[in-house]
C-alpha cells in the first residue's frame, strides 16, 4: 500500500489538473456559441453560390478546367487536405481525422494513384513531420478563428495546384477530409470530393463501411437561360474559384466549431474523471491513515503488556 505522502502529492496533482480541465472547458464553452453562429453564417453564402453555379452548369455547355473530369491514366496525381487542429485537449477530434486521412491515402495508393499531403493544423503537421512523410504544403495558427484570408491562401494553392498540366506536377483530384459541426454532442468526418466541380456535391461517410458517397438534394434547376458578359469562360474564371474558396472556408469554419465543441466534451469529461480520482484516491489515503493509526495503538498496547509482564 502506497505511503500518505504519495496519496496526499497525487491527490495535489490531480486537484491542480481538474483545475485546468475546468479552465480549458469554460473557454470552451464561452468561445462555442460564436464559432458556432460563425459557421451557419458562412453556409447561407455558400449555399447561394453553389446554386448559382449549379444553375450555369444546367444551363450552359461548360468546357472547363475546374468543371471537366480530368483523365486519372493520364495523371494519378491526387490533393488530399486534412484539416487538423493546433491545440491538444479536444478529445480524438485531430486523430479521427488523421485515422480517416490514412484511410484515404492507402485507398488512394491502392488505386494507383500518388496522392500529395496538404495538412491545416499544427498537430497534423507535427504528426506527419514525426513519420517523415512530405507533405507539400502546411497551414498553422488559425484553427480557432479561421479567417477568409487563410481560406483564400489555401484555396489559391490547391487551385494553383489543380490548374497546372500534369507535367508541371498538377493534381487531377481534390479531397479535403474535415469535420463537421451537427450539434454540441456530435461532430462528424467528412470526406469531400471537392475538384472537379459536381452540380451535386459528393460527400463520402467514413463511418460507413462501404465508404459510399452520399448524394446531397439538388437545388431547384428551373431559372431561366442565361446569357453571359463578356463571355461564359471569363464568368466561369470569376465565379469558379469564388465556389472554391467559399467551400473551403465553410470547411475551415464548421471545422472550428467542432473542434471547441469537441474540446468543451473532453474537458468536462476529464474535469469529472479527475473529480472521481481525487475522491478514490482521498478514500485510500484514509484507509492508510486508519491503518497506521491502528498499527499504532497495536504497537502500543504490545509494548505496555511486555512492561506488565516484564515487571511480573
């Protein structure tokens, strides 16, 4: 059995980290209601450009790069971006998405495919610098509060990327592994298809087995023709990368959402275990106690009945 010095410093310790879970789950919880409307403010915008293009596409004949399905034999260069957190403490949201991120690689791999890393987050860049695998491109500090100049950094590269010829190291695909943000209690990986350009969004569940793609509802195609000023590949050049960028910050955002979400359950859950090691542990050291009290007056009892016997 452990000595009450050991018993009183664990019990120290642990009293000092529930102190911090508290700490970190009160921020949690204070920064969650913002990120949280930050996020259902971003997908109204989203929404209504993915309508309008949507909308081009049902009614023009569209010849584009970002729209036209490129050839995999000619180019099995594929984008995978993960989207990954800076800070510890919430939970298995970095790993589930690192767990899902492997999934696709080897799936990838298997393929034929070669796919190339872009990592959003310190702590999936840490994870993958630790096992010594490239990655071509790395975005850090801004997974709390993902602005849209971040976004639109990111969403140039990946675009930069995807435009070039296959001989100058383009890419022919675009996956982003993220997670999304349904409630305070659930949060969910998401792996998006997100070039080329589909009329109807493709989202993969990793949760499921099979790893199908899940059909979203398409938006109403019934607008009027269009016509287009000065020309449809100058609105396609304008709107196109716009469509991009708006999907990859509405990622950023109910990514951010998730995360605090995900580090207020952690930390409450932590803050309670730490609670109910503290009151074992305060149990134990009684017991110690309530053991050495009575070894105690054992010792002292034996001692005075050797005296009476010895005076006998």
């Amino acid at each position: 059995m452990a000595s009450q010095l050991a018993y009183k410093s664990r019990i120290a310790s642990t009293k000092s980290l529930s102190k911090i879970f508290n700490a970190q789950e009160m921020i949690a919880s204070s920064h969650i209601a913002k990120a949280r409307d930050v996020a259902l403010a971003a997908k109204p915008y989203s929404d209504a450009i993915s309508d309008a293009l949507a909308a081009l596409v049902a009614h023009t004949h569209l010849d584009h790069p970002l729209v036209k399905k490129k050839d995999s034999t000619d180019n099995p260069r594929v984008a995978v971006l993960a989207l990954t957190s800076d800070r510890g403490m919430a939970g298995p949201y970095t790993s589930n998405v690192l767990r899902e991120t492997e999934d696709l690689l080897s799936r990838l791999d298997k393929q034929g495919k070669e796919p190339q890393l872009y990592v959003y987050g310190r702590r999936g860049v840490s994870y993958y610098k630790y096992r010594n695998r490239e990655v071509k491109a790395t975005w850090e500090g801004h997974t709390d509060a993902p602005g849209v100049e971040v976004a639109e950094e990111i969403s140039d590269t990946l675009l930069k990327a995807y435009m070039a010829p296959a001989s100058q190291g383009g890419v022919s695909e675009l996956y982003i592994v993220y997670t999304e943000f349904i409630n305070m209690v659930s949060q969910k990986v998401r792996l998006l298809r997100m070039l080329p350009v589909e009329v109807v969004d493709k989202e993969i569940d990793m949760s499921d087995a099979n790893a199908e793609e899940e059909v979203k509802e398409a938006p109403d195609l019934t607008a009027p023709l269009y016509s287009f000023e000065p020309s449809t590949a100058e609105v396609l050049d304008r709107i196109l990368p716009k469509y991009v960028q708006s999907r990859i910050h509405e990622c950023l955002l109910t990514a951010a959402a998730s995360e605090t979400a995900s580090r207020q359950n952690a930390m409450h859950t932590a803050t309670d275990n730490a609670n109910s090691l503290v009151d074992d542990l305060t149990r134990k050291l009684n017991a110690t106690r309530q053991a050495s009290i009575t070894q105690e007056l054992t010792e002292i009892i034996a001692s005075a009945d050797a005296l009476n016997t010895t005076e006998e």
